[in-house]
DNA sequence: TGTACATCAGTGAACGCGCGTTCACTGATGTAC
DNA sequence: TGTACATCAGTGAACGCGCGTTCACTGATGTAC
C-alpha cells in the first residue's frame, strides 16, 4: 500500500482540491480571513473601525490576541486589507452586471434594484466602504478613494462600450456623469443598509427615489453641452 | 473694597477666555462649548468620532475628566450636541445665501464658490458631519440625518421662492433634486476637506468638477417630467 | 524511502497605561430674609 | 442693606478593567539529504 497513509507532509497540487486545507499557507490564509471577517462582523453591529480594537477583533476571531500580529502589523495594515477586499466586490459587481446584461426599457429601474440586492447580499462590505470612506482614518480614506475612482473609470468605460449613452460625450464628461452616478449610488447604499427589514413600501419608495435620481442624471447627460 | 481681591479662586478653562463673564449660567455655557470645541478639535487631527474618549476631551479642554458629567451624561450626548451646532451651521449657510443674493449669470460657479469657503471657514464643523454621517454611530448617524433632511427642505422651499428653477416642478420633484443637490455638495465637502492648502490649481479643478455636476443635474431638472 | 533539522502560526504570561465612573470635597455664586 | 444658607461647577483620589505590545514557548508542517 504505498502512499496510503501519506495524506501530510510535502502537499503538492495534487492534493490543493482535496477537501480540509492542507498547506501552511493555506491555513494561514484561512485565519487571516477569519480577522477580517470579525472586523467586520464587529462592524455590523454599529461600530466604526477606527472604534475597533486589535483584541476584540482576534477575541472575535476565537485567536490569542498575539496572533493578530503573524497577519498585519497594526490596525491601519488591517483596514487596508479590508479596502482591497471591498474594492474587489465593487469590481465585481461592474463584472456581474456586464455579464447579464439589462431590460433594454427600464434599464435605470432594474439597475437599482439590482444595486439594493448586492448591497444586502454584500452589506458587510459595504457598510465598511461607505462608513470609512468620509470617516475613516486619512490612511483608510484615501485607500478607498483611490478604489472608487478606479471603479467610476471602469463604469464610464463600460457606459462607452456599451452605447448606453445616447450622444457621444468627451472622455471628461463622461467621467464627470459617472462620478455622479457613483456618488449617488454611495449615498443610497447608506441608505439601503439603514432600511429597516421586511419594510418593502419603504424599500420600494427608496428604489423609486433613486430611480427618479438617476433618470434626472441620465436626462441631464442628453443634453449635456462641452464646457461652453 | 467690595470684589477687589475676589477674583480667583477655582481659575478654570473656562475663565480664561477673558473676565466678562459673571453668572454661573454663563461660564457652565462657555465650559460646555470648550468641551465641544475640544471634541471638533481632536477629530480635526484625522480622528472618528467614535474613537474619541471621555478623559481625551476633557484633558483637550483643560478640565478634570470628571467635570464632563456636569455637561453630558455620555458621549452619546455630546456627539448629537455637535449635530445640532452642525445644524445650525447647515441653517446658516442658507440664510447667508438668501440674503447676499447671487450674480444671476453664472449663479452655479458663484455658489460652489462660497460653499468652498463656507466649509473652510466651517472646516472642524463639517468634518464631523460629513464624517458621521455614513460612519457614525446609529445614534449619531439618524440626528444627523434628519438634520440633512431639513436642510434640503428649506433649499427646496428657497428654490421655489427664488424662483431659480424654470419650469414648474411638483414639490416631490424638487425635493428630489434638491436631495441629489445636497448629497452632491455634502461629497463635495469631503473632497474640499481633503484638499492639501494652497493648490490654487487643484481648487479650481475641484471647483470646475463640482460646476459640471450641479450643472448637469438643473440641466436635467429643466426637462424633467413627473412620473410618466 | 526515512531521518534530522528548520520554519513559523498560534500560545500564554506579563507589562505598563489610559480608560470610564464613583465618591466625597471645595468654594464661588446665587438666594431668602 | 447685610447675613446666613443653598446650590452646584469643578476638583482630586481611587477603583477595576481592557488595551497594545514584548517575550519565550510549542508543536505541527515543511525541507534537505
């Protein structure tokens, strides 16, 4: 029977999809999830994350506080692990709604709704991005800056490819459109994670209030004129 | 000799901002304002709300964290004491704009303008409320809404009267629009705060973007149409 | 293949420190007569 | 008016507690031969 009672050791490729985790690394990386995710969770119960303390977060994580610093070296190597993981899920969303497409009438509507479905799937993530990105520390903030804009510039290349604009616009205005849009949608990502749940007049009096937002931003896009 | 040498005594923070004051009423009020001022300061050095302690402020303010209690219950209650005052900044902002008027060419550029130095002018002010507003504690972050919510109802109510919007629009309409107004000038905040000082070029880059947006947004305001 | 050694994620005790809150106090200011 | 007493903003000592960080450690995993 060779190799039958071999499962440690050097674990290669071969073994990577079994099942339990194996490597060093991969448990490592696994633990390191797990602080995030307290940070996190610790969040969603009305926190911010500059309230936040090392030993509560390793305390949530079920860890010896020591063990935070085999991760990060401090709180702001955390928060900016935490910046990179929500700019991933901004990204996605972009990717998601790429992939599927839209109605072709009532293309602003269906984004919204869309947009609030993520948001809640997401609200962890969010409730960080959102929270952090005014309040937050400078370091925090400019780290989640330099994340949105990149996903504005993704948006408004989107917009391009995809005709969704009538008119052709400058690169510039087309940003400048986009960086409304996104703000918009910052400010009503605030407002979904404060709806109270099962409350669906008030989630939909919100959708439609952001829906009747955009429509203006988009009607105000076809008549846009280049700096005059 | 009746008060000559009666002047000492428990020489507090609070006296030393110059002798006129006289009943105790009046230096309680003075004492409860160094308190929030030390608060608006420390958060002025890149510090959430959240993370400030009680010992910190007082400390900050000259007093012996004790004292606090004759002011506050807890921190809760001094952080919606900074709502109100921003409230009132918020308020003042608009009644100074209602009266100075604005050139009737370009009243878009001339408004972002005096906004820029109103929230410069106002900078610890806006800082908290910006700042709260998405990350605060709930407590904090529902005053502050509401706060916001009046605001835009009196821009809306002096839209009207001024008659700054051509057409006829339904109040919810321009409640709408004056609520994309606000969250865009309350962005707008964010980014001016950050502003590094004396970038006369990025100031006016940063004038010029928020120029665009509000120009889109009545853009679209003049050929919006109630719910079609 | 087995063995001997290196690595390093997670542990547990210990530290000094600042925190929020309590309590009894002081003495100037306010009030009743 | 002056006097005697009440009020209460601010004080200072004391408390128990959780914090961030250090250090030497353990033992499973990884590697060299």
């Amino acid at each position: 029977m060779p190799g039958s009672d071999k499962k440690r050791g050097s674990a290669t490729a071969a073994q990577a999809h079994e099942g339990t985790l194996v490597t060093r690394g991969e448990r490592k990386q696994r633990t390191r999830s797990t602080l995030l995710d307290a940070a996190l969770k610790l969040m969603g119960e009305g926190r911010s994350f500059t309230s936040l303390g090392l030993r509560e977060i390793t305390r949530e994580a079920g860890l010896v506080p020591t063990s935070f610093y085999r991760h990060f070296r401090d709180m702001d190597e955390l928060g900016l692990a935490l910046v990179e993981e929500g700019g991933l899920t901004l990204r996605r969303l972009l990717r998601d709604a790429r992939k599927a497409g839209m109605p072709v009438e009532d293309i602003i509507r269906g984004s919204v709704r869309v947009y609030l479905h993520y948001v809640r799937e997401h609200h962890l993530q969010f409730l960080f991005i959102v929270g952090e990105r005014m309040g937050g520390s400078p370091t925090i903030r400019r780290a989640i800056r330099t994340e949105v804009t990149h996903f504005t510039n993704e948006m408004a290349q989107d917009i391009q490819q995809l005709r969704l604009l009538p008119r052709e616009l400058s690169t510039a205005a087309l940003q400048m459109i986009c960086g409304l849009v996104v703000s918009t949608m910052l400010n009503a990502a605030g407002d979904i994670l404060d709806l109270p749940p099962k409350q669906t007049q008030l989630e939909h009096e919100l959708v439609e209030h952001y829906v009747r937002q955009l429509r203006l931003i988009f009607l105000g896009s076809t008549l846009w004129k280049e700096s005059p």
